[in-house]
C-alpha cells in the first residue's frame, strides 16, 4: 500500500508526539489504543489498527518504569506496527503479523530510549551551567530540546519504515540470530526484577507485606488476568481504608499505626 505525502506527514508527526508523551505523559498519544488508532485513522486503515491497538494496549498493561527497570517502549511498538499493518495492506488478516513483530520492536525502542537519555546527561549538565548564570531562556529552550530528542525517537525510525518495504523489515527482524533475542529477553527480565525489589526495599513495612504476599500468591497460583489483580488489589485497599476509619485515633495507647492490630487490640 503506498501511502500519500499528507499522509506520510501526519504519521511521522503522530510518531513524533508519541515520543514526547512518552516522558510527559499527559494526553496518553503513546499509548498503543491511542496512536495505532491515529495512524489508522490517516492512513485508512482505522478499523484494523484500532484492533491492533486494543491488543497491544492488552499487552503493554503490564510493562511500566519500575525503580531503575525501563519497560519496553510502548510507543514504538505501536507506531511501527501500525505503520507496517497500513504497508502491508492486509487489514484485519494482518493484525496478528503486526503484534509478533511489536515485542521484538518495543525490545528495540528500549535501546533507542537509554541511548537518548544517555545524550540527556549532557544537556542536563549544561542546564546546570545556565542556571548558574541566571538564563532562564537557555534553560527553556534546552529543555525543549531535550524532549524533542524524545519525539526524534519514534519519528526516525517511523520515517524509515514509510520507506523501507515491510517485507524488508520482517526479513531483518528473522535474521536476528535466536540467541540474541532470548539473551535480550532474559536481561529484560532479570532488570525488572532487580527494580521491583528495590521499590519492595523502600516501601516494605508490616503494614505492606500482608498485601505483597497475598498479592503473589495469588498471581502465581491463579490464572487471573491482569484485570482481575488490579479489581482484587483495590477491593483489598477498599478493606483496608475501611479498617482505617474504624480504628480509634483518639486513644494513644492503641493507635499503633496499624489499623487491623488497633481494632484486635479494642476487642
């Protein structure tokens, strides 16, 4: 499918905001549901994007920045999937191509993310000079600078698949040899899991390990989706502030801080 130069246009330039609200974070275009279904909507693919975009968002559910952990890049995997859904002219057919190619491409955006980041420090430095000097509108203009290096994120390689033949891409993404992708997804995995115990270090308490420890019982024992965890962990904070009402705050000596022990201790 050959796109037309306004489409090109608008879908490098929804790439390009897709990147910003990556660090923003404020109008959600980096979600996948939201920038498939834009790229859907320009390029006259909406109904088949829009699926692709449910499915990834389904998927992405669980990738967040936690501690020093960076999740996968969510806003590449969708742009560039999408791109490639619209290239290749299948529609509803090629949804399922499109998402087996979003996890190798979010790996990828996950690159691309600590590269800029990495160019960051240096623009951060030279804030700190700016500010030393009193120059507030050096201090603005690199600022922006810097979260336009986050848009260039997404809008470089979405510009380079408009050009490249999708067929292309998928060869290259086979030739990556088995080793690399399960040796990129192991080290994912393994720093993921160093950031949860470090945000687990800062918060453990007695009050939060009941929660924790039900929390993976239940997620390692039960085939329960993601929205069935997050229904059960606010029911359980539901509980939790009800008991928090009920304890008595007026009496010094039971008020431990523990609503469940004060209530215990009442009785």
């Amino acid at each position: 499918m050959t796109l037309s130069f306004f489409a090109v246009i608008l879908v490098i330039f929804i790439a390009f905001v897709a990147g910003i609200e990556g660090i923003l974070d404020q109008f959600q275009f980096h979600q996948p549901l939201v920038s498939c279904s834009l790229i859907g909507l320009v390029t006259g693919n909406l109904e088949a994007c829009v699926v692709l975009g449910g499915t990834l968002q389904m998927i992405v559910l669980g990738w967040a920045n936690i501690g020093a952990a960076v999740a996968p890049d969510a806003a590449l995997a969708a742009v560039a999937s999408a791109i490639i859904l619209a290239l290749g002219g299948q529609g509803i057919d090629g949804v399922s191509t499109a998402i087996a190619l979003a996890i190798p491409l979010a790996v990828a955006g996950l690159f691309l993310t600590m590269l800029v980041r990495t160019l960051a420090v240096s623009i951060v430095h030279m804030m700190d000079t700016a500010a030393e000097q009193g120059n507030i509108k050096k201090i603005e203009l690199l600022q922006m600078l810097a979260i336009a290096m986050q848009g260039l994120r997404i809008a470089i390689p979405a510009t380079a698949l408009l050009f490249i033949p999708s067929q292309t891409v998928v060869e290259i993404l086979n030739f990556m040899p088995k080793w690399l992708t399960e040796g990129m997804a192991i080290g994912g995995g393994m720093v993921v899991a160093v950031g949860y115990a470090m945000v687990i270090n800062m918060m453990a308490n007695k009050e939060v390990w009941p929660f924790f420890i039900i929390g993976f019982v239940v997620a390692a024992l039960s085939q329960l989706t993601l929205i069935s965890l997050g229904a059960l962990g606010v029911a359980l904070a539901i509980i939790y502030l009800n008991l928090s009402e009920r304890s008595n705050p007026t009496n010094d000596r039971h008020n431990s801080g523990d609503p469940l022990d004060d209530i215990l201790n009442d009785y």
